[in-house]
C-alpha cells in the first residue's frame, strides 16, 4: 500500500471513532436533549458518514487522480467532526489526498 492509502484509511477510522465517541460515552449519560442534544449528532452524522465511505473507497482505489478528489472531499465532509479527534482525522484525509495527487504519474 502507498502512503496515501494507509493515511486515508487511518483517517477515515479516526472519524468512525470521533462520531462514535459521543454516542457511547455522552448520550447515554445526558439524555437525549442533555449534552448538545441529538440534532447536533444528527448533523454531524448526517456529513460524517459520507466522508467516512469516500475515505475508505479513495484509499482503496488505484486510480490516484480520482483517489485524491474522493479524499480531499472526505476531507470537506469531515469538517463537522470537530474534537481532537476531528483534526487529526481532516489533517490526515487532507495529506492523503494532496499526496494522491502529487504522486501520480509524471507526463
């Protein structure tokens, strides 16, 4: 695997794990409306999700152009996932897919 791969899967984890994180550990404590409440979750899964699946798929293909498109994108999506967590995982998805894109064949 190349590095853009393993970083846009690191990446794409880090999000699953950063939009889990206040379900297993918040909700169930506070309550539905208690700790920033369910709509907010909501909105965050609502982009987190999809950033999540494009992650995955730009790490797994080999077509580098497209794959760094799929991963600058995740990158986008992932904004709302914001947290410690959040960052790491923008920060990664966005080197992956510049690193997608500068390491494609030289014409």
């Amino acid at each position: 695997m190349e590095n853009y791969q393993i970083l846009g899967l690191v990446g794409s984890l880090l999000l699953i794990i950063g939009i889990a994180f206040p379900f297993a550990f918040f909700y169930p404590r506070y309550g539905m409306m208690g700790y920033g409440g369910m709509m907010f979750y909501g909105f965050m899964g609502f982009l987190v999700i999809p950033a999540f699946v494009l992650g995955i798929i730009g790490s797994l293909i080999s077509d580098k152009t497209i794959a760094g498109m799929l991963l600058v994108l995740a990158a986008v999506l992932s904004i709302p996932a914001m947290g410690f967590i959040g960052i790491i995982s923008f920060i990664l998805l966005l080197i992956a897919g510049i690193l997608a894109f500068t390491s494609g064949k030289k014409t």
